[in-house]
C-alpha cells in the first residue's frame, strides 16, 4: 500500500456526507484526526488513520467509553487499519519543536506518550511512526536529497494557524507513498460550515490565511511531485490545488 499510485483522503467536513462510500471499495484511505464516525456509521474502514494533535486522540477513547463506535466494527480496526504518525508524538521534542497541547508538557510525555499512544496503537494493525521535519513556511525537504524522505510539517510565526490539510496532511502523503499520482480529497474546504461530528468553525479563519500564504508552494510541489488533487465537494476552498 505504501506503494499505491492513488490514494482517498477523508477530512473532517459535512460535504462527505453526500459521497457514496461504495465508490471507496479497495481504495486505499487516510482518515485525519479524531473523526472515525463517518467510517462507523458506513460501517467501513480507513486504511490509514493519522493524527498532530494529541488532545485529539480522546475522541477516539470517549467514543468508544460511550458507545458511540459499534463495538463489532470498532474491533475490526486491529485487522483493517495502519496508525500513522510523527515520530516525535508522545515526548518532550514535540513541545521542542514549537508544537503544544491544552494539557502540558508533561502530560504529553507521561500522560499522553507512555498510556493514551501505546494503548491507542494496540487498537490498530500496526504502527507507523513517520521520521518528521518541521519547516518553516516551506517544503525545502522535498527538494533536498538528505531530507527527502522525512515527512515535513510546515509552521507559521507564533499566534498564527497551520492549515491541517496545506501543512500537515498533504506532505506527509507526499512524502511517504512515493509513488503517488492522484489524490482524491473527499471532505476538506467546506470553510462556510461547521465540522461534522463537533459543531465546531474555531480556527477556519487562520486555516484560510495560511493556505493562501502556502498555496503557491504547494502548487509547485504537486507539480515536483507529478501528483494531481482533485476534490469531491466542487465548492472546497482548496479547489484551486487543481490543475
């Protein structure tokens, strides 16, 4: 699968709901932070569930302390689906490289990488754990034989957002399915409703400045890369990523 030539990634908006799952039948997928309920309720699998975010993660805890996941399909995870994420999540140089949570530093560490990872990992196939550079306003690595490999995240100034998908989702697929050519984007852009499963529109505005700040870039790199986007919701905020 690390070698797949298309892959479907699944974000976090309500323009999903319209997407007919059949048509992600042996397509290889990765899904972005705490929201799984898509995947539950169509009673289907990600490929690949990914996170940055620690605090996240409890989505996935709660929802299942709740009920909320069918426990049936909540258990097939351990056979269907990879987590993936960056090799620093659970230590001291995720706070190092400039990223925080609500809860702390040492809560990350203790707390967060020596219980909540471990445990969430064990729910999973396997893990994969990304070797990572954090770059600023840039996708320098890409282009750098010694870097290549590693899987950027891009940041801002302090006090200014990363767009997830510009930042933190695109180069990782970027960077590890190299043999990539097509990336179907189903649920990213929809910045003028709320996020589906949270209610939630917090942060949207930073979102849509730091793409636009990225955008070119990234526009170079798909074309670096050979690699096309295409969104299902035709009203994304990111639609001009297609070329």
């Amino acid at each position: 699968m690390k070698n797949c030539k298309e892959i479907y990634l699944i974000g976090p908006s309500k323009s999903k709901l319209d997407y007919d799952v059949k048509q992600l039948d042996g397509k290889v997928t990765l899904s972005f932070s705490g929201d799984l309920m898509w995947f539950n309720n169509n009673n289907i699998h990600p490929t690949y569930w990914t996170f940055l975010d620690p605090n996240s993660t409890s989505y996935v805890f709660n929802r299942f302390q709740t009920g909320k996941y069918n426990k049936e399909w909540f258990a097939k995870l351990k056979e269907k689906s990879y987590i993936m994420f960056n090799d620093f999540q659970g230590t001291d140089s995720f706070y190092d490289q400039g990223f925080t949570t609500s809860k702390g530093k040492v809560w990350n560490r203790e707390k967060f990488g020596k219980e909540m990872l471990p445990n969430l990992c064990e729910q999973f196939k396997d893990t994969i754990k990304v070797p990572t550079v954090v770059l600023q306003d840039s996708y320098g690595s890409f282009y750098k034989e010694d870097t290549k490999d590693k899987t950027p995240i891009v940041r801002h100034e302090s006090g200014m957002n990363s767009d997830k998908l510009s930042c933190f989702i695109l180069p990782l697929v970027l960077s590890y399915f190299d043999k990539l050519e097509s990336i179907k984007c189903i649920g990213f852009g929809d910045f003028t409703t709320p996020r589906l499963y949270n209610g939630l529109s917090l942060g949207y505005d930073g979102y849509k400045l730091s793409y636009q700040r990225m955008k070119n870039k990234l526009i170079d790199l798909l074309k670096h890369k050979r690699v096309k986007v295409e969104f299902d919701n035709k009203d994304s905020f990111f639609k001009e990523l297609e070329f």
